[in-house]
C-alpha cells in the first residue's frame, strides 16, 4: 500500500481566509477590504520571526556522525550559529539523534539539554533546536534527511521588499463545478529539488473563462480538508513566479468550489533558495494567462 504525505506537507504556502462556499457578485467595498485584509494577513505570515523568510540554510545529512556549526570544518557548515554547535547522528532506519557541545545555550523544543532526538517533518511537531537566534528541524524529503536552518534576524526578512499584486478584479473569483473522482486517483509531485512523491486526488474543479473550459486539480487527502492547487499559468516567468504559484479554496459544497485567483500566491521557493516546494502536475499548467493574485518577487530571485 502506498503511504501519501499528509495535505499539510503540501500546503508549504500559507492558508489564509478560507471560508466556506459563497456565490460570486460583483465588486464591491466589502470585497476590496476582504482582499486587502487577506493581503496584510499573508504578509504577516510570511514576515514572522520564524516564517520562510529567516530560512538560511538546508543542509542534507549523511548517514551517521554529522558535525554541525559555522566553522568550515563541519560536515554540515552553519551561516551563523556557535563555531561547533554539537554533531547529528543519523541512523541507517533514518532516525537523527543530536548531541550538543557543553557551554552552549541550547534549547529543544523550549527545554535546555544536551542530547535530545530529533523526530522530522513527517510527524506532526517536528522538533525545534534553537540556540539564540537560529535554530533548525529535520525535514524529509523523498527518503532523505535535511537540516532547515532559520535565522529571526536574516537580511531576506529584515530587508523584504513586500509583495506586488494585480489589481483587484472580481472576475477572477470564479465559482467552479466539482467533479469527483469515482475513484481517487494517485498523481506524482515533483518538487523544485526533483524529488517526486504520490499525491492523492480525489476530485477536479472545472470552470469556464471567456468561453473555454478549464480545469484543476487539488491535493486532497480526506474530503472535508481544504482544497490545495499547485498551479502554474501563461504569466509564470514573465509577470509570475516560474514555477508555480499556490490557490487554497474551501471544499466543494453543493457540488461547487470557490476559486479566487485574487488569492493567488507566490511558494515559499519565491523569497528563499531554502525552500522545498511542489511543482504543478500537467493538469494544473493551464494555457491561460491568470492575471490575478501575486506576482513575481522584486527581490532576489530563485
């Protein structure tokens, strides 16, 4: 039996004000404050002292001893942290145990120790080691074990640049037919380091644009969790991010699904090179030129 990642190992984006179906209207005030509303929210988010922006490193783990800290003689150099932090120690069945260097002030998961192990992103509270401003998790990705590294104080959080977004245009808040799967079916993900994982889908939202006829598919796991669409466009490249952008929707009611491409927004992989994000699958490239939600980052690109 296939095991599938989790819908919140997808959702490396970030939800925000999804609500449950409603039908379109037209623009209005009260759809502009929604919108704006959502925008400061999402930024927010992303400007946390622990969202994707204080991401400075990823570092994948050799099996068995990995010696971490910022001096050059690590196995896994730090870009800022104590010169010898302690070593990670990383089992042939995948397990990571660390052992830290005495003298420091480092903590796991809140408490000061000395060794601790270290369960990954697969569980659902991945553990945290901090020492001042940095700190690290374990992530799994395609089998293996990677070091993220976060930094509060990183110059592509105290240095962002915002977002830059399309208009506001109610036509691009579309209500969607959903057509589900008699059968859920099994999609291969590729992330942007070319790691491929099963996705499960159990349906597709279908809708109409100037005539033709679209349609998208979101990973879902369970029926009542929200919808997750990895989606790439005619701007990608040009007016958007290249690689994807993400749209998060309520699940289908009454055989309906609320698309808002005004919430359209930029992965992680946008604002840091630290990132791991999916990539669409061919259902989701669509031959259209959404002209909707965020567009590309002013500030470095990845």
């Amino acid at each position: 039996m296939i095991k599938f990642m989790s819908l919140g190992r997808w959702c490396v984006g970030m939800i925000v004000g999804v609500s449950g179906l409603m039908a379109a209207e037209p623009v209005n005030g009260d759809y502009v404050h929604e919108i704006e509303a959502w925008r400061a929210a999402r930024v927010q988010q992303l400007t946390k002292p622990d969202g994707w922006l204080t991401l400075i490193g990823l570092h994948f783990l050799k099996q068995g001893e990995n010696t971490v800290g910022s001096a050059p003689d690590n196995t896994v150099v730090l870009a800022k942290g104590p010169a010898h932090l302690g070593t990670v120690m990383l089992s042939l069945e995948g397990q990571a145990k660390a052992l830290f260097n005495p003298g420091l002030d480092v903590q796991v998961d809140g408490t000061a120790v000395l060794a601790a192990d270290l369960h990954d992103d697969k569980k659902s509270a991945p553990t945290v080691v901090t020492v001042g401003a940095v700190s690290f998790l374990v992530i799994d990705r395609g089998g293996k074990k990677a070091l993220r590294v976060k930094d509060g104080e990183s110059e592509r959080r105290t240095h962002f640049l915002g977002i830059d977004y399309f208009p506001i245009d109610p036509s691009w808040r579309i209500e969607a037919d959903w057509v589900p799967f008699e059968k859920p079916r099994e999609v291969s993900i590729r992330n942007i380091l070319g790691n491929v994982s099963p996705a499960l889908i159990l349906g597709k939202a279908v809708f109409t644009r100037e005539g033709r006829t679209y349609e998208l598919w979101p990973i879902q796991e369970a029926p009542d969790e929200t919808l997750f669409f990895v989606i790439s466009d005619l701007t990608s490249g040009d007016q958007t991010y290249a690689a994807a952008r993400f749209l998060y929707a309520a699940p289908p009611v009454d055989g309906k699904v609320l698309l808002d491409f005004n919430k359209a927004q930029n992965p992680p992989c946008a604002f840091t090179p630290f990132a791991t994000c999916p990539l669409p699958p061919k259902e989701n490239q669509l031959p259209l030129a959404i002209t909707a939600g965020e567009k590309k980052y002013r500030g470095e690109h990845h």
